[in-house]
C-alpha cells in the first residue's frame, strides 16, 4: 500500500494525542483524520513539511464528526475537498450548529482553547459512505467498515492491510495501557463488542490509532480494549446503582483512571498525554447514558 505518514497534531501541547494520516496516491495525497480546528495550523505546516499545501488535499475521510477527529474538515472542504463519513454524521457536518451547542455545553470558556470553530460544510462536499463500500482514487484503494459502539456514525477505513481505526480501537500511546474512550451520546457495549469482532474478522496486520500511532501486536489489543471497556462500565454502574450524583461519580473516576495508568509506570506527562486522548469525566458522562438507556429498554 502507499506509505502512510503519521502528522503528530500536538494537542494541547501534547505529543502524541491526536494524528492525522497523509497517504500519498497516485493522483495526490488524501487525508485520514483532520484533528480540531484548534491544531488547523500546525497541520498545515507539516503538510508543507512534506510538500503539500491544505489545497492539494482533495479527499479527507474522517471515522466520526467528534471535534478531536474532524473539526478542521471544512477548511479542506473551503478548497473544494470531498469529505468522506457515515451517512448518520452528514446532517452534523452539513450544519454543525447543534454539535457545537452541546460541546459548549460542556466545554463553555474552554472551547477555543479545546477545539477552535466548525464550520458548515457544502452538501456538495460530503460523501456519505456505505458499508463495505471501495472508494478508488488513483492506485488506492479505501474501504469503509462501519463500526459503532464508541460512536453510531463511526467508520473504519482500510487500505491494503492497514485499518485507521478512530476510536473503535481505543487510545494507547506510547507503550501504554489500552484504553476504551467511552463519550456521550451514543456509546454501546453491544455495538462496539460487534465491531471489534469484526475488525477480528477483517484481520489487518497493523491498526492506526487517532490515539495514538500504530498497532501490530493487535490480538492482545483488543483483548485489553474488551478488558478495559467492560470493567470501566461496570465500575460507572455501580456508581449509577450507589446513587452518587454526577460530580462525585467523576471525581472518582478520574481517581481510579489515574491510579490504573500510574501502575504500568506512567509519568506525569504520560497522564496528561492520556488525559489529553480521553478525558476521564467524558467516559463517565458516556456510561452513565448507557445504563440509563439499557434500563429504560
């Protein structure tokens, strides 16, 4: 497959956070991931690092329209690019009035700092994408699997045998722990058990993680992924069911979080790093929904 380029987007001052990935083709470079709009200008110098300018992206495909993963797809859209996604995160896109809104909600002061602007992207511009459908662009060629569970408009994209997995995959960084980011509002136990079964059953040889960085050892991956995500929403069910209200559950939580990445030897960096990826109180906010939807069913 064309050489993939990992562009470190230095989060918050972080390495090692968020990526996005170049692949070069035969008929110029696309984009996997674009990060927020906060990080636009530091992608922009390394795409002139590698000698592209943001115009000569004409197709960016991103696995979900959560801010740390397409923020800053309507700046290639401005030029013209085609943004790939599910066909659940169009509308969003389209007109990312609502999606602010909520993430303001929770981030208020914080949101430039955080994330920068989204913009409305022309309907032109978006290409939702099927299951298992092949988009061909030059000598490459790019598969979509949807894969919910972290998100319901979540998609994996595969070249050759690589597979860019998003969030579906977790966050590991550096050598670290596997971990599952679990924000609202749509995670799903049952979905995202289905889609890592099927990322099994695609069997690639390497995962590139928006979190960080690429993964060959992926059988133990995802067998840590499946530990971490199934302990992590019953420790948040036990607070649901001891009745503790939302700010201790969270306070808690970022407790355990903390105590679980200092046993396998991370620094204070490292912590901040993973902090940076996934922020603990977000997982708690994300399960607590989960639960309360199950027990409403």
């Amino acid at each position: 497959m064309s050489k993939v380029k990992s562009i470190d987007l230095h989060f918050l001052n972080k390495e090692d956070a968020i990526a996005s990935y170049l692949i070069e083709t035969s008929e110029g470079p696309i984009l996997i991931e674009t990060g927020p709009h906060s990080t636009f200008s530091i992608l922009e110098k390394a795409l002139a690092d590698k000698g592209y300018r943001p115009e000569d992206i004409k197709h960016v495909f991103i696995t979900h329209i959560h801010l740390d993963h397409a923020g800053a797809a309507w700046k290639f859209a401005e030029h013209g690019a085609k943004v790939y996604l599910h066909p659940f995160g169009e509308r969003h896109m389209a007109d990312p009035s609502k999606l602010m809104a909520s993430a303001k909600m929770i981030y208020k002061e914080d949101m430039d700092r955080l994330w920068g602007q989204m913009e409305a992207i022309p309907k032109e511009c978006l290409r939702p994408t099927a299951h298992e459908e092949e988009i061909t662009i030059g000598d490459t060629v790019i598969k979509a699997w949807h894969t919910p569970g972290h998100a319901n408009h979540h998609i994996a994209w595969q070249i050759g045998d690589a597979l860019f997995t998003g969030d579906v995959a977790g966050v590991k960084i550096n050598g670290g722990p596997v971990v599952a980011p679990c924000p609202p509002p749509d995670i799903s136990l049952e979905k995202w058990q289905q889609s890592i079964d099927l990322i099994r059953e695609i069997s690639p040889s390497v995962l590139y993680l928006t979190h960080f960085g690429a993964v060959t050892d992926i059988d133990n991956h995802l067998i840590a992924l499946e530990n971490d995500l199934y302990k992590i929403a019953q420790i948040v069910k036990k607070y649901t069911e001891d009745g503790l209200e939302l700010p201790e559950m969270e306070k808690r939580f970022i407790v355990y979080v903390n105590q679980e990445l200092s046993k396998h030897g991370l620094d204070q960096n490292a912590l901040e790093q993973y902090d940076a990826a996934n922020p603990p109180f977000m997982g708690v906010a994300g399960l607590v929904r989960y639960w309360k939807k199950k027990n409403e069913l």
